[in-house]
C-alpha cells in the first residue's frame, strides 16, 4: 500500500517509496531509479549515473567503469600482467605434501569415529526399541510409538522435524467394525510435525532416543519445548 | 605413567572415560554424546562406585542432563528421574532439549 500524502515537495518523496524509486523528477535525492537508469549529462549528475558507470566503456574513467575492468578489457594492463608464482622450493613441496598427509589422516580417523559413534548409537536405540519398533527401524529408518492414551508418533531417522504425531485416516474409523480391515500404521496420517532434539551435536540414532524418551516419559513436556508445525488435513 | 595407566588410576578403562564392563546385578548410566554413548556402571553394594555414579549424575543434572530409567518396552510410561537411585537399574541421560 502505497500513501500519498501530497502532491509535491520533498515529504511526498519520503512517504512514497514507489514515487521516490520511479519519479523522473529533478530531485536528486528522490529519483533513485531515475539516477540508476538514465544517462544524464552535466558534472553535478555525473555520481548519480550509476547503470551507466556499469555498462558503459569509459575511456577517460577507471574508477567508474567496473565491468571493462572485470571483463579484461582495461585501459590499465598492470592489472591483468599477473606474474606467475615462482616455482616451489623442496622444502616447500616436502611441507605441503606433509600437510596433505596429515589432512587425509584426520579426514579419514573423524570418519572412522563418526561411524563408530553411529554404530555405538544404533546399538543403544534398538536396544530400547520393542521388536515391532526394531523391524520398522530396520526397514524404514523409522518407527512409531504408541502411548497409553493411544496417541501414536512416528520418529524417523534424522535430526529436526522428524518426529510426527499420526491421526487415523477417516476410511479407517470407518472401518473398526470390520477387522481384516482395520488399519495398520500404514493407514494413518501425520498431523503435526515436531522440530526438537538436544542441546548439543550427537549421531542422528541418539537424537531418536532422546526424542523416544522425551515423548514417552513426559508428552506435555516434548510438546512444550518443540516447534510445533500442523499439517493440512 | 603411560595414558592406560593413568586412566587405571582414575578408575578408568577404555579410552571413552568409561569406568569398567559391566557385570550381573551392575547398574549402568549411559549418557548419550558425540561418541555415542559412555556409560558409568556401579555395583550398588560398593560404596565407592555409587559414590562415584551419584556424583556423575549430579553433574550432568547440573548441566542440564535429563535421566530416564529404562523400565519398559514400547507404550509403557517411562520415568524421567530427578534424583539419583544407587538401584535404578539402567538409566540413560540426555542432554538439554530445545526446539528446533
């Protein structure tokens, strides 16, 4: 919305951004897109040709012709005559091939440890995981929780927003009178989409268990501390 | 002394900080971390070693550590613990909770 408070002088410019960008006007100050895109002539215009400056060959002006200077076509050759490096001495070569060396063996230990570290963590999850809950892990990366209330979630593999709070779809309320057809957990929805782990950086597997114990132990409180985002029915 | 003994000094035996395997009728603290997970474990009729677990959970409650005991299996209401139990079994720690 744009308010124009009045028909001229300097305040129109002030409360009317799109008069101030757009007006052909002789003000300075307010004619940004007038100064951006419009060659003018005369030494007191001269800083407001900005477009100008950008796209323009300037013979007579370094300072203000960027793009002939990126783009190699410079009046001032010092700046594209770069010498080349001079060679490397051995000591140099010996320093940067050891340095190498030592980068590829930190790489390669954090690596290792953060494989062990996930594996250590998997372990400790599935332990916690009821042999329902163990299969789905497997398979999908996933699993749900049921709590007494009957409130299901679903945490899967990963870090934020990947806990679920599931609702049943509508077919399958229907459905409770015919067993065989009851839902499983196939049949159910996500409804909200929670966005909460810990403090501080652990394997992907732990954050799982914390959400897992967190949710379990205390829903009122997992609720509380995550961002709750609800998803369209 | 070399870092094995050092660490045998401190009651320590592996090269996570962790204090010895654990036994039958142990209980155990498994506090999740970048490693996974390092675990305290105290027979609950050696003085020491609850001393040295009370004094270990009390530190990560003052960093803000939430403990659970792990009494069940899926839909069975866990227990967030406040207090140190010397005979709560196992009990894993989780650091402080945000969102995201």
């Amino acid at each position: 919305m744009v308010y124009y408070l009045g028909t001229g002088g300097t305040n129109v410019y002030y409360a009317d951004p799109w008069s101030v960008w757009n007006s052909t006007g002789t003000g300075t100050v307010g004619s940004v897109w007038y100064a951006w895109n419009t060659l003018t002539s005369g030494t007191n215009a001269t800083a407001n040709q900005v477009w100008q400056a950008w796209q323009t060959y300037v013979t007579a002006s370094t300072i203000a012709d960027p793009w002939s200077t990126w783009n190699g076509d410079s009046c001032r050759p010092e700046l594209r005559a770069c010498p080349p490096p001079p060679p490397l001495t051995r000591e140099q070569l010996e320093a940067r091939e050891r340095h190498l060396r030592e980068c590829n063996a930190r790489c390669a230990a954090e690596r290792v440890a953060r494989q062990e570290a996930e594996a250590r963590a998997e372990a400790l999850l599935l332990r916690e995981l009821d042999e329902h809950q163990r299969e789905e892990y497997r398979r999908e990366k996933a699993f749900t929780v049921r709590l007494p209330d009957g409130k299901r979630y679903r945490i899967k593999k990963g870090w934020a927003g990947n806990v679920e709070r599931l609702e049943a779809r509508r077919i399958a309320i229907l459905q409770e009178e015919a067993p065989s057809l009851v839902a499983n957990d196939r049949e159910y929805r996500a409804v909200e989409r929670f966005c909460i782990h810990p403090a501080e950086q652990l394997p992907e597997q732990d954050n799982m268990l914390a959400q897992l114990l967190l949710l379990k132990a205390n829903e009122a409180e997992f609720r509380r501390i995550a961002n709750i985002t609800r998803l369209q029915a | 002394m070399n870092q094995q003994q050092e660490n045998q000094e401190k009651g320590i035996y592996n090269d996570r900080g962790e204090t010895r395997p654990m036994r039958a009728g142990d209980c155990e603290i498994a506090k999740l971390d970048r490693c996974g997970d390092t675990k305290t474990i105290w027979n609950p009729d050696n003085e020491d070693e609850v001393a040295n677990a009370k004094r270990t959970f009390d530190d990560l409650r003052k960093k803000g550590y939430l403990a659970f005991r792990v009494i069940g299996k899926d839909g069975d209401q866990g227990e967030q613990m406040n207090e140190f139990d010397p005979r709560a079994g196992r009990m894993i720690m989780i650091p402080q909770m945000r969102g995201g």
